[in-house]
C-alpha cells in the first residue's frame, strides 16, 4: 500500500486572517531528489491526490554505488530520464564518521585510508597502523627531546636551549614540513602505482628543491629560517612519502620468483653502503670551505649529477606493467591491426617515460572506475548498458564530448578491466560506423547507441581470449592493471542462474 505524507498548505482570506487546508504530497517527491535538475516543484502537479496509484508508479533501482565506504542508490522514476539517488544509512560507520558532516569525513577517509577500505585490505590493518601510529607519536616525542639536547651540546647557548626558543623552531619547521607532505599525499597517491616513473622524477625534483631552499637559511636572516626551514623539509618529507611508494612498485616488478624481500633486503644493502660513501664524500667537501659561496657552488655541481643519474635510472626502468594508458594504446592497435604490440613497438607513441599517451596520438579518452553520476546523463543510458551488460562486471557509457566512461561492479578484476577497455574502444569505432558525424559530435540516441554497444559487445566477446593470450605472448603481465583508481564500485542485480539438474545415480544392487 503507499503511503501518502500528508501536509498543511495556507492560503489568506481576506486580509487579516490565514485559513490551513490539507494537501498530499508524493512521499518520493519528500525523499529523494533529482540528479539532472534543480528546478523546483510544480504545487499544481505535485499536490493533487492520485487515487489510482499502483505498483508501476514505484521506482526501480538501477544501481547500488559505493563511494568511500557508503552506499549510494540510483533509481528510475516512470516517465522521466532523470536519474534520482538517495544515500543508504551504514551501521558500519566509525564514531568519527557519525558525528563529523558527510563531507569532512570523505576528505579525512581520503587522506588517511587506503581506496576500498576496508574490503581492499587485510584483517589485522587497522591494528597493526593503530600502534604504528602510537609508536610514531612517542617516538617523535623522543627526537623533540633529542633535537634539544643536541643543539645544547653544539654550543647553544644553555639559556635560549632551556627556554626552547631555538629547539622549538627547530621541531616546528619539521611539523609544518609534515603538515604540507598530508596535502600533497591526500591529492595525488592514486596515481603513484600507475606512473610510478613519472612521479619518481617528481619526488627527485622536490628533493632537490628542498634542499636548495634549506641552503638559503644560511644567506637568509633569522626571521626566515622558520618558514624557508619548513618549505625545505615539506618538499623533502614529499620526496621520502613519493621514493617509498614508487620503490616498492619498481622492487614488486623485479621480482619475478615472487621473491621481494630478499630484493628489499639488497637494496636496504646497497644504499646504505652508497649512503655511508656519501656522508664520508660530504664531510671531506665541507672540510675544504665553509662559505656560503662553497656550499652553493658544491649543490650547483651536485644537484644536476644527482637528478642526471634519476633520468637514467627512469629511462632504464622498462616493465611490461599495463596501466590506463598503455592498455588503450594496446587496444587501438589490436582493433586496427588485429594484433597486440610488443612494449618496443608502443614506445613511439608514448611519451617520454612511456606511461602516458603521447600527444597528437588519436585515440579515444577512456575514464575508467568513473562514478555513475558522472558516466550516464540519463536513466536512459543506464538502461541501455544493463540491457547489454548486465552479465559483466562493468557497464560503458558516452559522453557528448566523446569520452567513453567505465563503471565498474564490485566484483572487478584485472581481466575485467582489461576487457572494459578493449570493449570502449570497439564501442567508439561501431559508433562512428554508418555515421556522419564523429562520436564527440553525435547527441545521445537510444537506438542508434544499444546497437553499438551490442555489436562491439559481440565483436569483444569473440576477440577477447586471443587478445589475451597474445597479451601474454608478448610479455605483458595482464594479472594487474593500475590506473587512479578513486575506488568507486557498483552493484546492480543480475538474472538467478538456473539450478543445475541433479543427477540421480541409479541404486546399486547387492548380489
């Protein structure tokens, strides 16, 4: 039976008195609202009982979306395109994610927990960080007191290291260093596994400048060191956070036994052997001068050996590791030359450290793990997708502009990706086919765009297992696929598989 929710409109009679009468209103019209328009009710459409309400006047959910741990649910209304979504309320929130505003506590569960927490990590995580947390609080605790001690042992004076003057502008530029680094990490870590190459030579570059702006304290006045000390440590701190994350991903690429402790045991080994060279390097420099001049002539030589030596490094590095970008350069080739090409073959049209595409290539843009308000315009188009893919682990959409978006259920994988990528560029060129305009051109149309997707749905189902055995063929590791993955997965229901027949064996029988 529906529920109807039933309020007091007022409307003045004459001019000195207000008369309330009642009014119906539609509960879904109370509960939910609309994605697609702002535009406000109609009282005259709105406001009228209906008495002959029945089950098809019910809306039927589309899609169910995680988004940072809650549940979000896209529904069709009859007789509109618009999507409506309204939030499920979670009992799985923490204390600090019920009492702090929907938005504050996305940005801190961005900042400080990992993409799909906590599906996407072990068991024991939270208790492990939790005293990893406790241990990195004390132990900072203990290098304040360290900080002081050792400037009173270097001659500061007693008085001014008593007061904490000096040790508490020593310890401050190191905090607001951090404070900078947390920013920095909350906006760009998801893309440090997909362009672990890229963002290398960035975390060098920040080093390098860091260390340039700590030179300057020795030039600059007193008043300076505070904020050119803490610059410095920021773009150091950033450079530390970038070299640990992209380490651990060139090191899980080398290991090809699976056997990456013993290679960050060798590693941990070799720098700290061309650690220790350098401090003992380093003191014999400073040794000869002590001058500013010195110091900045030594850093004008050092700092381009330093960042030469990264380019090399980078330029050196080669991994058959499929990310976003290499996996549509993949594609397009496969579907032009019905082939997969080899990494030397893609390096022409990748850019310079080969983990994006280079610029002038045609290919169309491929949003994957896009968010469903942002992937389909209309209800329509989620319609559409369930119709052709419900089966699959991914849905297609395309924007006006020509972007063909993937949504990805909860059940993803690499393989499924991989084909999500394979089918949107296949459903970009049936697009086209027997069309006068580009796809980027063409506006929306249900029919014209359920029979490309159905085609180059058919086309990828057939082509897909030879595409990836030649994947393999070719060396490239089709186990992972790493792009920046904001963790956005969805649910949508599928048809009960029918129950196998059961087999009855007949009876035996004893001679």
């Amino acid at each position: 039976m529906l529920k109807l929710n039933i309020l007091l409109t007022r409307t003045a009679i004459g001019s000195s008195r207000l008369c309330y009468k009642p009014c119906i209103i539609h509960p879904y019209i109370l509960a939910h609202r609309h994605s697609s328009t702002n535009q406000p009710l109609n009282p005259s459409s709105n406001n009228v009982p209906n008495k002959n309400v029945d089950a098809d006047s019910k809306p039927t959910i589309l899609l169910t979306e995680i988004v940072h741990g809650r549940r979000r649910v896209y529904k069709h209304l009859p007789n509109t395109t618009n999507l409506i979504w309204d939030w499920i309320p979670s009992s799985g929130l923490s204390f600090f994610e019920q009492i702090l505003p929907r938005r504050v506590a996305a940005y801190f569960r961005t900042l400080f927990l990992p993409v799909g927490y906590p599906e996407s990590v072990h068991p024991t995580y939270a208790k492990v960080h939790f005293w990893q947390f406790l241990e990195t609080y004390v132990g900072s605790m203990v290098g304040v007191l360290c900080s002081e001690a050792m400037l009173t042992s270097l001659g500061v004076g007693a008085p001014a290291a008593a007061g904490g003057a000096v040790a508490i502008q020593w310890v401050l530029k190191d905090g607001f260093g951090e404070i900078g680094k947390l920013f920095f990490i909350q906006r760009f870590a998801k893309s440090f596994d997909s362009h672990p190459k890229s963002w290398k030579i960035v975390g060098e570059a920040s080093s390098l400048f860091g260390s340039f702006v700590q030179l300057m304290t020795v030039v600059a006045p007193a008043s300076a060191f505070l904020p050119l000390a803490s610059l410095g440590y920021a773009c150091r701190s950033i450079h530390f956070s970038i070299w640990a994350a992209t380490h651990m991903t060139f090191t899980r690429n080398f290991a090809l036994q699976g056997n990456v402790g013993d290679l960050v045991a060798k590693d941990d080994s070799q720098m700290s052997v061309a650690h220790l060279f350098g401090l003992v390097s380093g003191v014999g420099l400073i040794s000869l001068s002590h001058s500013p001049t010195a110091l900045f002539t030594m850093f004008a030589i050092l700092g381009p050996l330093h960042y030469f030596s990264t380019l090399r490094l980078v330029r050196e590095a080669q991994f058959e590791v499929l990310n976003g970008s290499k996996l549509v350069l993949i594609s397009d080739a496969f579907l032009h030359t019905n082939r997969v090409p080899s990494m030397k073959e893609l390096k022409p049209r990748e850019s310079y450290f080969g983990e994006s595409i280079r610029l002038g290539e045609k290919v169309p843009t491929v949003v994957l793990g896009d968010v469903v308000r942002k992937a389909f315009d209309s209800s329509a188009q989620v319609q559409i997708a369930l119709d052709v893919l419900r089966n699959e682990n991914y849905l297609i959409s395309r924007k006006s502009d020509g972007k063909i978006c993937v949504v990805l259920h909860t059940d993803a994988a690499a393989m499924d990706v991989i084909k999500a990528v394979l089918h949107s560029l296949r459903y970009h060129h049936d697009l086209s086919v027997n069309a006068s305009q580009e796809p980027q051109q063409m506006t929306f149309n249900p029919s014209h765009d359920k029979i490309a997707l159905r085609s180059s749905h058919e086309w990828t189902e057939a082509n897909f297992p030879r595409f990836v055995s030649e994947l393999d063929d070719k060396d490239w590791q089709s186990d992972a696929v790493f792009w920046g993955d904001s963790g956005y997965r969805v649910n949508w229901t599928r048809p009960a598989k029918e129950s196998e027949e059961q087999v009855v064996p007949p009876a035996s029988t004893v001679e």
